[in-house]
C-alpha cells in the first residue's frame, strides 16, 4: 500500500542477565521501558513497492544485581541509537494505493511476495565511554535481510533471514575496544485474519553467532538464541489501529540475557 504510516508504540521489558564472570556481577535483572516514535513511507520504485522505516527509542532502564557480592543498581535514560531502514519487494505486492489497493488485497487469495531489506543502526544513542551499561552502542550496524510471505486465504506464513553486521566500537569501557562478531537469524510467522479484520499472529527465531573480543580478547561468548511471541491487531478506525504482543528471548548460552516483553502499538495511516 503506498502511503504514510506514524506509530508510537511501547514495550515494558523484564530480563534476567548472565554477566561474564570476570566482571564479578552476579543475580543481575533489568528493567527496561521502551518508547518508540516510528515513521513509513511507502513508494513505488522501478514499478515496485518500496519502503523507507525511520525508527527512534528512548529508554528508560534500571539494573540490578550483586557486585563483588554486595547489592548495586545502575539507572540509565535517554535516546537510544536511530534506526534507518529501506525495503523493497522484488516479487508479488504491486504499488497501489486507496480503492485500487483494497480491491487488489480482496482478490489476492493465493499470493507469493519475496522481499529485500537493509537496515542500518547509528550511532545516536546516549553514551558514556567510562561506562560499562549504556542506552547506545556507539556502533552501526547493518542488516541485510531477505523475505518470503506466502498468502493462502486468510492464513499469511512468513520467513525471514538476516544478519546483523557491526563497526567496532573504539571508545569501549576504560578506553577499551570492542568488535563483534556478526549474528545470523532465521524467523518464521504465522498469521490469522478473520473476517472482522482481527489478525492473530505466532513465530519463533533461532539466532547463531556475534562472539565480541575486548581489548583484543576474544570472549567465547556466541549470542545464540531462540526467540519466540504472540501478537494481535485491530483497526479502531479506517486509518487508526491497535496492536498487543509479546516477546520472549531465551539464551542458549552461559551469557547474555533471557528476557520477556510486552508491547502496546498504536498506529495511523494517511
């Protein structure tokens, strides 16, 4: 659909953090708020749909846990890094716009679509160099992805490949370094929309990969991981819609975080 989309969602996340033992942190929690302001314009581009996503977070976050075995918490806020991404669908999904797309979307029951995508993330966020936890990452990264949506009926089935590729960030904790590894991810979804315009919708996502080396130290520490969440929508009105979800992120290795989320999203159209 060509058009304008604004959102401004919310995510109460709570997680539970395996530090590197040698930062002598232990029983760590955080507790994040997430406030996001999300921009898109879709266009059509070489007589395809294409897209440009602008996304920008604030964040509120506390942590907890036990330092050298005594109680200690750390509170960070602020902008988090900017987010810039372009997609475009290189099969299926023309670029139409207002009657002519809601006629097209009522007749395409049986509907392949292949897409591409790169997001980059910069390095806008809060950040502090003699900091270890910080809102920002003083980085970019880049996501290439590529997607398939295969539309029967009612029933959308979705899979999406990505890697996340990361400049080094050399103004790291106590005048350090750090350099990462990239992650790869494979997702698959499942979505259900009834005849009411209610959608309900179901994935889970493996990821592989991202060992950091400090300080020329390679850490040993691959961020695997499953990833997993439910989410529905509605549309309140004809260009206003709501969306709940939930998300759910389980290490598979000694370090890192297992972490819940629950987001609020309210979308408009123009």
């Amino acid at each position: 659909m060509i058009g304008h989309r604004f959102r401004r969602p919310g995510a109460a996340t709570h997680a539970d953090i395996a530090f590197d033992p040698a930062l002598q942190v232990t029983d760590a929690s955080l507790q994040m708020q997430t406030y996001l302001v999300a921009w898109q314009r879709t266009f059509a581009l070489l007589g395809r749909s294409a897209r440009i996503d602008l996304r920008q977070p604030w964040k509120q976050a506390t942590w907890e846990g036990l330092l050298a075995g005594a109680p200690a918490e750390v509170e960070r806020e602020g902008w988090d890094d900017s987010t810039v991404r372009f997609s475009m669908l290189v099969l299926g999904g023309p670029p139409l716009a207002g009657a002519e797309y809601a006629a097209y979307r009522a007749a395409a029951r049986d509907e392949t679509i292949v897409g591409l995508a790169l997001a980059v993330g910069l390095p806008t966020g809060e950040y502090m160099s003699d900091k270890l936890l910080n809102i920002g990452a003083n980085r970019f990264t880049f996501r290439p992805q590529v997607g398939f949506v295969r539309n029967l009926g009612p029933w959308a089935f979705e899979t999406t490949a990505m890697a996340a590729i990361y400049t080094d960030n050399n103004e790291f904790f106590n005048d350090g370094s750090l350099e990462q590894e990239p992650i790869y991810s494979l997702q698959t979804h499942a979505t259900y929309t009834f005849p009411e315009r209610l959608w309900l919708s179901a994935g889970i996502a493996a990821s592989m990969g991202g060992e950091r080396t400090v300080n020329d130290i390679g850490k040993d520490d691959p961020k695997d991981a499953i990833v997993f969440g439910v989410s529905a929508g509605y549309p309140l009105l004809s260009r206003l819609g709501l969306k709940l979800g939930y998300v759910g992120y389980r290490r598979q290795t000694s370090t890192g975080a297992d972490s819940d989320s629950f987001i609020l999203s309210l979308s408009t159209f123009w």
